[in-house]
C-alpha cells in the first residue's frame, strides 16, 4: 500500500532532517502505480519533502518495461540540468540519467503538512544547538 510506502518517506525525512547534510539526493524505486493515482501520490511525497526538494521527473515517465513510472530522483540544493530515462532491455526498470550543478544552500526553517494529515515541523538545524 502507499501509505505504508508513504511511512518509509516521513521516515527518510525525520532522517534528512537530523542530518547535517545540506545537499541531499534520493534515488529509487517508490512503487508508485502510473495506473492508479501516480501524480497523487508523488504529491503527497513533494509536499513531505519541501519545496526545495526537486522532483527530477515530476511528469509521468515510464520508468519500467511494465508502462509504469516506479523509480523517482528528488534532490535539495542541486539545480537540474539533464534527466532522461533509457529504455533499454536488461532490467524490468531502465536506468536514470540526471545531470545536475550543484548550488549551496542550507536547510529552511518551515512547517510543513503532511499529506495524511500528521503534523511534521521542519527546523534548521542551528535551531537545534
């Protein structure tokens, strides 16, 4: 189910946000169906992640040999230059391929809420010294 995948992502966040990393990327397969409310979900995953968190293939692309985008690319502080998908045989799931630049930045100091409507806080962490 996407909520429980959606539990794997409040998770990855709370985890981002301890982290003293500035410039995150995250990379893989999300299980999002393309059939069965594909954008919604990935919504509900941008809205989680924050406005600087980009989405690296925010249209649907196919990502697998099964007519589904699965495999998703969201980055912080990485400015996107390049992101293709090559539908080549070998795998059920063809490979990514971004190019990005990166841009320093820090982490921003906001609220957000979550899609399942389960109250996150964002925070910088020098509001945690």
């Amino acid at each position: 189910k996407f909520k429980q995948r959606f539990k794997q992502f409040q998770y990855l966040f709370e985890y981002l946000q301890a982290s003293s990393a500035l410039n995150e990327i995250i990379i893989g397969d999300v299980n999002t169906l393309g059939f069965f409310g594909n954008a919604a979900q990935i919504k509900k995953i941008q809205v989680l992640l924050g406005p600087d968190f980009i989405n690296f293939f925010p249209q649907f692309t196919l990502t697998t040999s099964h007519h589904q985008q699965l495999d998703h690319v969201f980055a912080r502080n990485f400015k996107m230059r390049k992101a293709e998908v090559l539908q080549v045989l070998g795998s059920d799931h063809y490979p990514l391929v971004v190019e990005m630049d990166f841009v320093p930045g820090s982490k921003p100091s906001v609220s957000v809420e979550d899609p399942l409507n389960q109250s996150i806080n964002r925070q910088d962490n020098k509001d945690r010294n």
